[in-house]
C-alpha cells in the first residue's frame, strides 16, 4: 500500500482537506478568535488557500501547522497520518538524543546514540547546517499552545523533540551537530540516527528510571516531616482511592505542611480535581464559571451557547479538610484541568507555588465534549484533535494569555535535569524548614 507521505497530492485535494481543517475550527472550536481577530485569521486561512500548490501529506503538515501558534489553543494538536506515523516508527531512524531548550539554547539531556563519548549536557549549536535556535524557533512556530505563554509548547518539544523533528525534517541517516563542550570548545561530531527500538534500548541501560518521577505518589520528608503528594495524572488507575488514603495518612501523622506536586500532569478527570480539593479548601467553591460551545459561525463571528455540566456549580468542602499550610509545584507541563486546578487553589488564596508557570491557562481553555475520536483530513489523513468547549474558571475579563505564575520562580537547568537534582522540590523543603525554625 503506498503511504500517502510518498504520494503528491493535487491542489483539488489539498484544497478538499483546507476546505475540511478551516471549517472544524470554524464550526466548533470554542476559542478560535479569542487571541486572533476574526478579520486576521480569515485572512490568514485565505492567503493559505491561494498558496496551495501539489504536495504531499507531509508538505501539506508543515504547511497548516503554523495555525497552530496563531490561534493560540493547546487542546488543537494536529499530527501527521497515523499509518505514515506507524510506519515511520517501525522502519525509520530517528535523531538520538534527548534534548533540553532553557533561554534559547538547545543542549543534551540524554545521549542514546551510539557514540557513547558525547557528555550529556553538551550545548547543540546546530543540527544537520541549522542553527539550533532556528530548528527550534520553526518547531514552536507550528506547535499549539494556550493564549501567549509559550512554556507548554517548549515543554511539549522538550518531551517530545525526536518525534516533531522528524514530521518536519524527515529521517535523515545521519546527524552532523556542531556542540559546545565545557571550558568554551568546540566540536563537530557526525553520529547514526537509531531506530526507536535501539533508542529505547539505550536509555534503558544508561539512564535507568527514577521512580517517583514516573508516578502518584505520597512520601514524609524526613528532615521537615513535610507530606509530599505527587500527581501524574488525574486519569490515574484508582487515584480517588488514593487522596482517601493519603489524607488519613495525614491525619495520623499530624502533618503540618503539604507539598503537592503536580509538574508535568497535563489534565485529566475533572472530578478527581474537584475531590481534591474538597479536601484542602475550608468553604463551598465553584471549579468552573463557565461552559459554552459553539451555536453557530457567520460572517462576523461565531455565536456562543453556555451548557449545562456537573463541574459547574457549588462544590462542598469536606467538614475534616486539611488546616495546614499548602505548597504546590507547578511547571510548563501542568495543562488543562491541571492549570484549572491550579487556578482555584490561587483564587481561593490557598496554597504557594514553586517553579515555573504552568503551561495551561489559569482563566480559561478548550475541551472535547461528546465528539467521537478526532477529524481526520479525507485525503492526507492528517489528524486534528476536536477540541470544542470553551471552559471558563474564573472571570474572561481576568485572561491575560497566562497560566498560574509563581510566588517563588525556581527554574530547572541541564546540569539539574542530569543530575536528577529536584531544586524546585528543595526550595519547598527549605520554605518549610524556615517556617518551623
């Protein structure tokens, strides 16, 4: 079967496929013009309907992503074919290294390469001729993110490098990368791109994993005998079961001081946040303001419905929540009903933040309700997620394009992450230590 990444496509084609991704932002995303004019995007859609020439599936995808950073939604991924994807994974080669992007650098984080010289932590200057700030100033200019904080679209590339690499630059065989090493000198070094499975391979035997940072947990410290709560996901297998015994463990403890942890936990169950917090806030608290969805789009915009659901309302705190002091840990990876999570535990003056800020918006994001699976574009096969409610949390007037920022900053470094030197946890411990000495 011939894979439509190997196929040009005419411009009758791709124009059907236009036709089809335009008219599912306009048709139901929710927050379509809340950081772009109508006038500028239709313009923006018109200009690339012009531009459309014979390409093929991956041309087109570079070609529409760019969309992605104009509007400015975070729940409207769109990814290439699933059986180009698929195919790619099982016989293509990929770039070998695990990157990480702070302040315009690129360095690496985890070398899974064959040449076992290379020193993580090593600055990347440029990959294959491009300077690595341009690679990545391409990758960002076509991944989503929510309104103008750009932390999410960084951590998403810095999670994920390998995969977006390729959607826009292919497999090529080989990596020429000129590298920074320490005391200032420079490098240049060719290495093999590895299949997934060799990749995998490799980090396996080089880079074990550390397991509290791969799920929900609950631990005392010993020096503070802070609780330290870890979530990695409000979707997790029994987490209700487990705030329950968390909470009583607090309880028999006397625990003073809660830490929760919710870094790189992109969303979730809203009801499990909702139950949460049921047990940390002292009076009745609303979770979302807001829910509305698209009624109908024309000339001048699109009409917007409010819906019913059961994270509207009044929720009830529990008669026994927790009385003491509360610190939550947040960076770019905490996302949709993460960033909401967030939100009210600021709005509710509830809690400190430590780290950076979240990648999700505090006031308001996108969501999908009742729509089966993704629209697929007919022709490439190019996939768009259906993100069609707009979720509100506290007030629109309050959106400033920015997620929960912290009360103290602690950014994490390469030489940190390679370390596996947690300092936004540390300035927690600190904080505490402080507080009781």
């Amino acid at each position: 079967m011939e894979l439509p990444v190997h196929r040009i496509f005419s411009p009758e084609e791709l124009q059907n496929d236009f036709n089809v991704f335009r008219e599912r932002y306009e048709a139901s995303l929710a927050n379509l013009y809340l950081y772009v004019s109508k006038e500028r995007l239709d313009k923006i859609f018109d200009d690339l309907y012009k531009e459309i020439k014979p390409m093929t599936a991956e041309e087109f995808y570079k070609f529409i992503t760019p969309v992605s950073s104009i509007i400015k939604d975070g729940h409207s991924n769109i990814f290439p074919p699933k059986e180009n994807t698929e195919y790619f994974d099982r016989n293509a080669v990929f770039f070998p290294f695990n990157i990480y992007w702070k302040e315009g650098r690129m360095f690496i984080s985890k070398n899974l390469s064959g040449d076992t010289s290379i020193q993580s932590g090593n600055e990347i200057i440029s990959i294959n001729g491009l300077p690595a700030f341009a690679v990545m100033n391409y990758l960002l200019k076509r991944q989503v993110r929510d309104g103008e904080n750009e932390n999410y679209a960084v951590w998403i590339l810095n999670h994920y490098f390998r995969e977006y690499y390729s959607y826009h630059f292919g497999h090529p065989s080989s990596f020429e990368m000129s590298l920074r090493k320490a005391e200032n000198k420079f490098s240049t070094i060719i290495v093999k791109a590895l299949s997934k499975d060799v990749i995998a391979s490799n980090r396996e035997a080089r880079y074990p994993k550390r397991n509290d940072s791969e799920k929900t947990y609950f631990a005392i410290d010993s020096i503070t005998h802070a609780g330290i709560f870890k979530i990695k996901s409000w979707d997790e297998k029994n987490l209700n079961q487990q705030i329950e015994d968390v909470f009583r463990e607090i309880k028999s403890h006397r625990i003073d001081h809660l830490i929760i942890d919710v870094r790189d936990n992109q969303g979730g169950d809203f009801d499990l946040a909702i139950y949460l917090l049921s047990y940390i806030l002292q009076q009745p608290f609303q979770y979302f303001n807001n829910l509305e969805s698209v009624e109908s789009h024309n000339d001048t915009g699109q009409l917007l419905s409010s819906r019913k659901g059961k994270m509207l309302g009044t929720h009830e705190a529990r008669k026994d929540s927790y009385q003491g002091k509360v610190y939550v840990l947040i960076n770019g990876g905490c996302f949709s009903n993460t960033a909401a999570f967030c939100s009210r535990i600021a709005y509710y003056k509830r809690g400190e933040f430590i780290g950076e800020e979240t990648g999700g918006n505090k006031v308001v994001f996108s969501g999908e309700f009742g729509l089966k699976g993704n629209t697929i574009l007919p022709n490439t096969k190019i996939i768009c997620e259906n993100a069609n409610y707009r979720m509100t949390v506290t007030d629109l007037i309050e959106n400033t394009g920015h997620g929960v920022v912290p009360d103290y900053k602690v950014e994490m470094n390469v030489e940190d992450d390679i370390a596996g030197r947690d300092v936004v946890l540390m300035k927690a411990i600190e904080l505490i230590y402080q507080s009781s000495h």
